[in-house]
C-alpha cells in the first residue's frame, strides 16, 4: 500500500508532487522519492523515513522540466532503506509502482544472472522488463502492452521515459490510479486527495486499463493496446461528502480505508528490515505470557470474533491453551479460571459495559489483562495492565469493519510475539508470517474490488430469503462475522456455522432461494470444506464461494466465485472479511436501509 503522484504540466512539478504526497502519506511513510524532469533526463531523489525527509532534501534541489512522478511507500518486497525507496530507475526509466508482482522470482529468473539489480524489490524488476521493451519497440506505450500479459499480481504502475520526456504511461490490475484533467495539465494519483486541489474531473481506470499521458492530454487503452471511451466524472463534494471523502456512506469509506488502517497497526510493531515482531515489550506482560498455562481471550460482539480468530493463531503458533468467551456470558457462569491465566480484552470503544465488568471481576482475582482498544485512555485501556492498539482511526458507520479487520492484524502480531517469548516458532517461520503480513494492505487493496459485483449483485442477493456462511479452521469466525454484518444491515436471516456442522442440522435449510457463502480459501483444510460445498451444492443451494485466484474447480461448484490473493493462512482471514463487508453494505443498500446507523443499534454499547 502506497501513494502515487504524477503530474504533466506548466506548475513547478516538485510543488505539485510534494503536496499530492502529502495528502497521500498515511499510504507510506517509510520512505519516499521523486523523479523529475531536468536537463533532458529524469533527476531522482529518494528519502529513507517520513515525507518530511525527503522534503528537507528537496528544498535546495531545482528542476527545469515540466513532467515528474514522486511516491510514499510502505514496504513489502525488501527492507525501508533508501535503496529501495520508489521510484526505480533503469536504463532511462523511471517508475513508481504500488502492490505486489506475485510472479517476480519467475520473470527474474527468466530475465537471467546479466540483468543487475540495485534493491531488494519486486518493483525494479518491472522498470527492468519496460526498458528492455522500449529498446525493442522505441515506444513507451508499447512497451508496456507488451509487458502488461507478462505480470501477475496486484499492482498500478507509473513510468517515465528519458527517451519520451512528454509521455507518462499509467496502468493497473487491483489497486487504484487515477487521472486528472486541469488547465493544460494532467495528474495521475492513486487517491482522488492529491488531484483535487488542481481539478474535479477525473477518470477512473479499471483493471487492465492503460492511461497514455501526452503533454497536456491523455488516452486510455486497453490491455492490448485498443483505445478506449471512458467517461469523466466531475467531482463535487458537499461538506458531508467531504468528510465521506465522496463516498455514499461512511461504513463504505470506512471498509476502504481497511488497508491503510492494517497499515498503520503493523508500523509500530514491525522491524521491516529483519522481518521480526516487537509487541509485548511494551506492555509489561512478556513474562506473564511466557509462563501462561492458559490464555482466556473475551469480547463481545465483532471484537469477539475477531478474538476467536486470535484464538487459532495464538494456539496454532504460541503453542498454549487459549478459551474464549462473550464477555456477558462469562461474566455470570462463575468461571473456574486456570493458575497462570492471563487474558486478554478487546473492545473497540474501551466502554463495553459487560468486557469492562469482566476485566474488573478478573482484576479482583489477580489476572493480569492486556487490553485491545481503538480508543486511548478509554475506561477499559486504563484499568487494564496492558495495553495495545487497533489504531485504526474514528470509525463512524456503527457497524464496525477497519477496526475488525486492525484487530484481526494486531492479534496476529500478538500471537507471533508470544510464541517468540515461548520459543516455539522457529525465526524462518516468524519472518515468513512477517513477509505475509506485510503484503496485506497491497492484497487488501485488490480484494476491495470486490465492490463493484455486489453492487451490481445486490438487486437480487436482496431476494434469497436467508444467507449460511461457513468456514473451517480460522475461516470460521469469519462466516459468523460475515452473517453478524448482515443481520446487523440488511436485517435478513443470517447464520454462520463450521463447515463440518452442516450434516447436523443446517443443512436441512438449503433449498434454491438460500444463499451458502462459503469461505474455501486454499490451506490444509480446503479439501473437506469443498466437500462441504459440494453437499448444499446438490441440494439446491446457491453457492456464494471465496476462494484463492486460479482455482477452477471451486468457480465451477459456485453460482458466484471471488477470487482472493495467494496469502498465508494467517492472513486470509483480513481477506476474506472485506467481501463479507460489501456484501453486506450493498444488499442493506439495495433494501433502502440505513447503512450508517441501522435500527436498534449503538456504535458503543454501555450498559448490558
């Protein structure tokens, strides 16, 4: 996840880029870079750190060109150092690339040991492929149709040439670019922020889509080279737009800001350069975790699903005993709780009436709690013994999602953490999961372009007379998230089982106007869940799958497949709750209810 700026035009293009940069920093903030136009060639400079960094080093730097790109990165392909700060150039081009090349080993290799690399990155390997092209080709347009079939991934990409010093040439396939049309200017961003201050009429591009920027005027091509209509949409933001940032609803600008709100939870927490996680020295529990029998992790509501998800990687990789429970149930059983306990409290607000009374009743018999809020100094932060943070930002659509899917991040840290403490995750290990988790705010991104289909499959979704979601493993607190989002806006029937539960009751249910939402990504499990599938298949259900890209037998099963990115177990669990999210938002839409605050409903529930 990072920010892209480009801009062709009669402004001082260093000004330009900087203040689009800035609007855009909370997509990257671990180095930054510009290439501009000077002299006939394309004069970078690059800034490990904050945008202010490179700021301060761009202060005495003069251009005398009218074209440049510039970008803020978040690093997932090799460690926050200038060296592999945004953007690459090679060979005459320069480029600025934001998401994941998921065949980058295989195009390295084919590209062979001649080709010099001089960073970490998946991104110079597509400068390197581009500057081959336009040796062939002489032409910049070309030479990325002709790269474009090559990759695979998620990405949007913008590259300069020297050899064409008016040309800027902009595609993507999952994360967003935009284009800008000002006065005798054009701007292409991967936010609508950093366009605004200079223009209101933009273009989206859609996946596969080129933008061919050519002094003052641009084109847009598809992926083979054919030119394309596309519509402008003027930009006219009332002051409650504004605060939406031109979203219909806050939930659905909230579901968006998903990526960079993981983004933000894995900042503090992440030693980039050595892949390794840093969460429990803070909080004053390393010792009480290390020497836990057993892990009690209690919420309420989504953040009790999210603890559920918590649970099976705190078991599966920390190698303890961990028990869940809803806070008003636990509260009352009068619970026999096991020597060396520790627990752990989620609560978005930090005021939940019934986790605030069980972290009291737990303190009366000297369990030390570590608690998970998005809000600081909230009543529950401040009794807690420990404390971490969603730091996913005020989320104002009372059906929570950034702050789900930041809790879904943090606890995965947690539990990497913990099972350093406890030595049982080997290092290789804990830097692959680093690795995995580094690269979900880009995959993130993609997966949101899920929105467009249930938009458009909302008017009839709304129809079914009911929805089963079902999961395995920890696929299964997801499908009961999934149907929570659903009752909660849609005000439809709505249930979430364990796959393996479907002979032992739900099944009873399916018939051709029940819709079956089944999580099926590709993991150790994957085989009996489509066992599963294939049993409400032949009763008559509609099938509604997510599952991993390319699997053909799982879309051939399904009435409607999404395809999710190749991730680790651990992650696709932040995958899969963005679909389950539009899904929800768009039928509760479709339905004329109120998305933002649905019947009966508080953001913070106070009192039991």
């Amino acid at each position: 996840m990072c920010g892209i700026v480009g801009y062709s035009g009669p402004e001082n293009p260093k000004d330009v880029i900087l203040s689009g940069l800035k609007s855009l920093e909370y997509r990257g903030y671990d180095s930054a870079g510009v290439a501009i136009l000077n002299h006939g060639e394309f004069k970078r400079i690059r800034a490990e750190g904050k945008l202010s960094t490179l700021q301060k080093k761009l202060e005495s730097e003069t251009f005398d060109g009218h074209l440049g790109i510039g970008h803020t990165r978040w690093a997932t392909h090799g460690a926050p150092v200038e060296k592999n700060a945004h953007p690459h150039t090679v060979r005459g081009i320069s480029l600025v690339h934001n998401g994941i090349i998921e065949n980058y080993l295989e195009l390295k290799d084919a590209l062979g040991p001649q080709t010099k690399f001089t960073s970490d990155t998946d991104s110079e390997l597509v400068a390197h492929l581009i500057a081959d092209e336009i040796e062939r080709t002489h032409d910049l347009l070309k030479a990325v149709v002709n790269v474009l079939p090559r990759l695979q991934g998620a990405y949007s990409i913008l590259v300069v040439s020297k050899d064409h010093p008016d040309e800027m040439v902009a595609f993507k396939n999952g994360p967003p670019l935009i284009v800008g049309s000002a006065q005798g200017a054009v701007l292409v961003a991967s936010d609508v922020q950093a366009i605004l201050p200079y223009t209101k009429k933009v273009v989206y591009l859609n996946d596969l889509e080129i933008a061919h920027v050519k002094g003052e005027s641009f084109k847009v091509f598809d992926s083979l080279g054919r030119p394309l209509e596309k519509s402008v949409t003027t930009i006219d933001w009332t002051a409650e737009q504004a605060k939406k940032e031109g979203y219909e609803h806050f939930m659905l600008k909230e579901i968006f800001e998903q990526p960079r709100a993981v983004a933000r939870v894995l900042a503090p927490h992440v030693d980039v350069s050595k892949h390794t996680v840093h969460v429990l020295e803070g909080t004053g529990l390393s010792e009480r975790f290390r020497e836990a029998e057993r892990i009690a992790v209690i919420a309420c509501g989504t953040s009790f699903y999210a603890g559920q998800v918590g649970a099976y990687l705190l078991e599966k990789l920390a190698k303890v005993s961990v028990t869940t429970d809803i806070a008003s149930e636990f509260r009352y059983r009068e619970p026999v709780i096991a020597k060396n306990t520790v627990a752990i409290l989620i609560s978005q607000s930090g005021e939940t009436a019934d986790t605030l009374a069980v972290l009291r009743q737990l303190k009366k018999v000297k369990v030390p709690v570590l608690s998970i809020c998005n809000v600081k100094n909230s009543t529950i932060d401040r009794e807690a013994d420990g404390h971490l943070y969603m730091n996913s930002g005020p989320e104002v659509g009372v059906a929570s999602t950034k702050a789900f899917t930041s809790t879904l991040a943090l606890l995965h840290l947690l539990a990497l953490d913990v099972a350093k403490v406890r030595s049982t995750l080997p290092l290789q290990d804990e830097e692959r999961y680093v690795r995995a988790l580094l690269a979900a705010p880009a995959q993130m991104e993609t997966v949101l372009a899920c929105d467009k289909f249930f938009g458009e499959a909302a008017a009839t979704l709304k129809n079914f007379k009911g929805f089963l979601y079902m999961g395995r493993g920890v696929n299964y607190p997801i499908a009961l998230e999934g149907a929570l989002k659903l009752k909660e806006l849609a005000y439809m029937h709505a249930e979430g089982y364990a796959a393996g539960e479907m002979k032992h009751g739900p099944l009873a249910l399916i018939d051709g106007r029940m819709a079956v939402v089944m999580l099926a990504p590709s993991d150790e499990l994957y085989e009996k869940t489509l066992s599963n599938l294939e049993e409400a298949k032949a009763r008559g259900g509609v099938i509604i799958s997510i599952g991993t890209l390319g699997n053909d037998k799982l879309r051939d099963l399904s009435t409607h497949y999404l395809a999710l990115p190749r991730a680790e177990w651990s992650v696709n669990p932040m995958l899969e709750a963005i679909p389950l999210q539009l899904l929800a938002y768009h039928v509760a839409h479709a339905l004329g209810h109120d998305v933002d605050q649905p019947r009966n409903l508080a953001k913070s529930v106070t009192v039991e």
